[in-house]
C-alpha cells in the first residue's frame, strides 16, 4: 500500500490533537447513539471505528470522522422504519440495520473508486465561508445551555407543561397497537380503557422529559428557553466553562507548543474534581471491546433489505457530501489539499467497519477536525489516534474519563466555533459583488436555522444560477452588435485588417468571445437576428473554448433563420470541444459544408476575395 502521509516529526501535534478531538468526540458519539435508537455504545462504535479507518484510508490529513448530527438524523428515521417493520422487535431488526449500514459504506467506496468525489472542488468559496460561519454560529449557540448550566429536561416546572401531549402520545400508541392487534372495536373500548389506566405517571414524565428535551435542542431553543436558562444559571458549571475559556485564549500567550485546548481540559477536570467537587460530569462511559457482529449474516435476507436501499444511498450522499465539505474546512484551516476520492472510500471503509461491529454510520465531522487542527494535528496519525484514545477509554479509563465537567467541553467547543467562523469572507463583503454576498449570507442562515446539507445545496443551486447570469452578462458584453447603422464600424480583431473598408456591408463577422452555453443561447438569437441584410456572415469561434446542447441549437436555428434569407453562413477558427460538438449534432456538414469552415481568418479572406470579387454586390 502506498504512502499514507505518516510523518513522525509531527507525533506530538498528532497525539494532542487526537487526544483532544477524543475528548470531544465522546460524549458526542454517545449522544449521537442514544438519538440513533441504538444507545450511546453504537454510538461509541462508530466514532471509534470510523475515526480510525477513515484516517488510515482516507485523502485528508487531519480529518477526525465519526457519528454526526446530519448522518444521526437520517439513521434513526431508517431504524426507526427497519423496526417497525419488525413489529418494533430491536433484535430481530439489528441484522437489517448494521447490513444497511454496511451498504452504505460500499456505495460510499464505490463513489470513490469512480472518482465523483473530485467534483466537491466546485463549491464557490462563498458557499464554504457562508456553511463555516454558519458551523460556527451553531457551535457557539447550542453550548450556551451547557455553558450556564442549564439542562431543560431537568427543569420540573417546563417539563410539566408537556404531560398534557405527552398523554395523548402514550394514548395514540396504545391505539396503534389495539389496531395492529385488531382488537380495537368501536362498540367496545375496555381494552383500551384497561391499558390508559395502568399508564403510570412515571411513563408520562419520561414522555414529557423527551418532548421537553427535544423542544430545547438546537438553536431554535436556544431562542424558546434562552430567558428561562439565565433564570436558572448553575454557577458551578458556569465558572468551569469560564475557566476553560480562559485557558485556552490565555495559555497562548505562555506558550504554543502545548495545545492550550489539552490544557484547560486537564486543568479545569483535576480542579474540579479535588476543589468543587458537585459538578455535572458528561455521563457514565460503557466499558468492554465491542465484538464482531458476524452473527448479522445468519438471519439477514436480501429482501428484507431491498426496501432501504434508497435509504442506503441517501445515507451514502448525505455522508459523501458531509465529509468532503469538512475536507474543505480542513484545506482552509492548513492550506493543504485533500484527495475527495480516497476521502470518500475511507469514509465508506469506516462505515463498513463500524457496522460490523455495531456502530452507526458517520461522516467527516466538522467540530472535531477543527479541534484536531488547533490542538496540533498535522497527518492522519492524528485522526487514527483519537479512536485509538475513545478504544482505551472504553476498555480501561472509563471511570476517569467520567469525570470531565460537561462544562469544560462546552467552553472548547466555543472558543472552536469562535475560531471556525470565517472572518476573511465577513471581512469582505463591502468589496466582493452583491451576487456573492448573498450567497454567503443565505448559506449562513439555513446553516443555522435549517440544516447543513440543505444550506450547502441551496446555496450550490444559487451559486450556479449566478455564475451563470454573470458569464452571460460578459460574453453578451464582449459580443453585443453595434447599432444597425454602424454594423460597419464594428471593431475588428488584430487579424482581420481592413476588410470592412474593402466589402462594405455585403459582409459581417460576428465575434463570438466565450463560452456558448445555454445561459447566452437566447442572447446569442437575438443578436443574430439583429444583422442586416448582408450577402455573408463569418461566425468567429476562436475564443469560444466551451459549446453545450443549448448553444449548439442556438447556433443551428440562428444559421437555418439566416440561411432562409439568402445569407451564406461560414464558420472561422472551429476548434477543439466547440468543433467536435457542432459535427456531433452535424450542423457541420448538414447546414454548413467543411468546405465553408476555415481555420484561421486568412484563409476566409483569400475565399472571400475570390467569391465576391467575381460577383457584383448583391447579385
């Protein structure tokens, strides 16, 4: 196997950063997992599995992979389907699942191996400064509650105020199951009856718990709960998060060759847990090397699994579109350049390798690469290292790494977020044109109020319809017929001397400068139907680098308009994908004969004396 961008001069800034990328990936990846349906050890698995394997065979250097919040969300509406299709039966769905999961790393290697993934390095940087502000803004609003200290599924007086949809919710599932039973029967609801009254207070507060923690996630809850979480400041984690904050700004200014983020981690865990003491720890860590899910393809049919290919190559996008774009994050951040096709088959082999063992599917993660890059990390070493660090957190340190304040981690992830913004591209919006800028303003509010990949699309979409607009507007700039009167005195080119003297306006040669796509083919229509009456029109095709379909029957239909007014049509310095593309929709020679397509002007002005110096005008 070829280099794979190992450099041990770099093992320090490699090892801090995957030990700190580690630090923050864990109670991500157990959160993510709980969100999942498959409980915070798939969600350990994956990060574990995919970090490693992602790094060893992916195209960027510091990239740190693992569960995401987009990826999360796409696979929990599939498992959620792939159980219910087994009566709500978690094992019997497990096998469907992980062979999902697996599938969607095989279509993510395969993207890779037929190089799509090189297209990535189109986004205009206007999308990428708008999605890296938008990160940031995420990152810094959604650690505010952790960072006061405030949790709102704890909050009793706002959880009491779902207990009322909370009831109606447990009702609609005892409901659905009385009709999956077929035993609910309008003429006699007992059973039903039964069942509501053995619903217990301790169900609705859990259901109220989830509705109340699901309200005050994301940034819109930030906004709902914001006065209610200042109401309820814990001071302890406050401080801590504070702290930490000040480290990591503070520590830079000692010294910089110690990641300050490993530092105010260290730091703020050993002062809180010999000083404070009563603090909110990130939650309890599950312990033992995960196994090997062979058992997946006992049990498993393939028909079972056609429903969800679909889901499959969702996933498989979603995750493709998520990694390379953090890629691009990372190119910024340290000037190098990522390989997007290795970068996609080492996404997928880690998404293979993850589902075997029994962790969801991930992606490129944007935060945790920041943090890599920051803390020192410069080679893959650094990315295979953090699942390297999460393995032995979850085979020894368990109850240590239990003992990090959930403050602490909020306070990194700030000063992260802080720093993933994009102030070059803010700095410049006075300057840049206002197409750009609204571009980068749109992709930063559906970054953050909508979802990354929806940002990311519509801002593509829009991007291209500008860039569009704008090419047209310059090649109709640089094309634009002179008014009619003075098609004579048009400009000529360098090589075209004095023929307007000589043939008057029984002549026109039409210059063409730029692309002939379908955003000028109507332009280029009109200006065609503008000419005069002239006995010949010379299309000039030197500087047209790029013809596509709709230029092409631009072109046919603006020859065919002037040919049914007697006007010989001749074509000047055809050449490369343009020549090739008008003989494949023949208009060479169908409507125009090769022997009327010359390749420099030259040679047309030697036939144009010999036809027209024979002929009296207009004859």
């Amino acid at each position: 196997m070829k280099n794979f961008g190992f450099n041990l001069n770099h093992f320090r800034g490699d090892l801090f950063g995957g030990l700190t990328a580690g630090i923050v990936a864990l109670p991500l990846a157990l959160a993510f997992g709980v969100q999942s349906g498959l409980g915070g050890a798939a969600g350990l698995y994956g990060a574990i599995f995919i970090s490693f394997f992602a790094a060893l065979f992916g195209g960027t250097a510091t990239q740190i992979s693992g569960p995401t919040a987009p990826m999360t969300a796409v696979s929990m509406v599939a498992i959620g389907g792939i159980i219910a299709s087994f009566e709500g039966d978690l094992e019997k769905a497990i096998p469907v699942i992980l062979i999902l999961f697996l599938v969607t790393g095989l279509i993510q290697v395969v993207l890779g191996w037929i190089k799509l993934g090189q297209y990535i390095r189109y986004i205009p940087y206007p999308v990428v400064s708008g999605f890296m502000t938008g990160i940031g803004v995420i990152i810094i609003l959604t650690q505010i509650f952790p960072l006061l200290g405030y949790y709102a599924k704890e909050d009793h007086s706002y959880v009491q105020q779902f207990k009322p949809q909370a009831e109606e919710i447990i009702l609609e599932k005892i409901l659905r199951e009385e009709a999956a039973e077929d035993i609910l029967v309008l003429e006699d609801f007992r059973e039903t009856i039964k069942r509501a009254e053995q619903i217990t207070e301790d169900e609705i507060l859990r259901e109220s718990t989830i509705l109340a923690n699901n309200e005050a996630t994301g940034v819109l809850g930030v906004f709902n709960l914001g006065s209610k979480a200042i109401s309820n400041i814990n001071y302890i984690d406050l401080l801590l998060g504070l702290l930490t904050i000040f480290i990591i700004y503070g520590f830079k200014f000692v010294t910089r060759k110690v990641p300050s983020t490993l530092v105010a981690l260290l730091f703020v865990t050993l002062l809180a847990n010999f000083i404070i003491k009563d603090y909110r720890t990130i939650g309890q860590i599950p312990s033992g090397f995960p196994s090997l899910r062979l058992d997946i393809f006992n049990t498993f049919k393939l028909s079972t699994l056609l429903p969800f290919i679909a889901t499959a190559l969702s996933l498989a996008v979603l995750g493709a579109i998520d990694s390379l774009l953090t890629s691009v994050v990372a190119d910024n951040k340290t000037k190098t350049k990522h390989d997007p096709n290795q970068e996609l088959v080492g996404q997928g082999v880690g998404n293979m390798v993850a589902a075997m063992f029994g962790g969801i599917p991930g992606a490129g993660a944007t935060i945790r690469t920041i943090v890599n890059i920051d803390a020192g990390g410069k080679t893959k070493l650094s990315g295979m290292l953090a699942g390297v660090f999460l393995l032995i957190v979850l085979m020894i340190l368990g109850p240590l790494a239990s003992t990090i304040p959930a403050a602490v981690l909020a306070g990194i992830l700030i000063t992260v977020g802080i720093g993933v913004m994009d102030y070059k591209g803010l700095k410049a919006i006075p300057q840049i044109p206002k197409s750009e800028v609204i571009v980068m303003i749109l992709v930063l509010v559906l970054t953050v109020f909508v979802g990354l990949i929806e940002a990311v699309g519509i801002g593509l979409i829009l991007a291209s319809i500008l860039f569009m607009k704008n090419i047209s507007d310059v090649v109709d700039h640089r094309t634009t017929s002179a008014p009619l009167m003075e098609f004579s005195r048009e400009i000529p080119w360098y090589d075209e001397g004095n023929y307007q003297e000589i043939y008057g306006d029984r002549v026109y040669v039409k210059h063409l400068d730029g692309p002939l796509f379908f955003g000028f083919a109507s332009r280029f229509q009109e200006m065609i139907q503008a000419i005069p009456s002239i006995e010949i029109v010379a299309i000039r095709m030197d500087k047209v680098p790029y013809v596509d379909q709709s230029g092409v029957y631009a072109l046919e239909e603006a020859i065919m308009s002037l040919q049914k007014s007697n006007v010989k049509v001749i074509f000047v310095g055809l050449h490369g994908q343009g020549k090739d593309m008008i003989e494949r929709i023949n208009l060479v020679p169908a409507l125009v004969e090769r022997e009327y397509c010359f390749d420099t002007f030259t040679d047309f002005s030697v036939w144009l004396k010999k036809h027209l110096d024979s002929r009296e005008p207009n004859q």
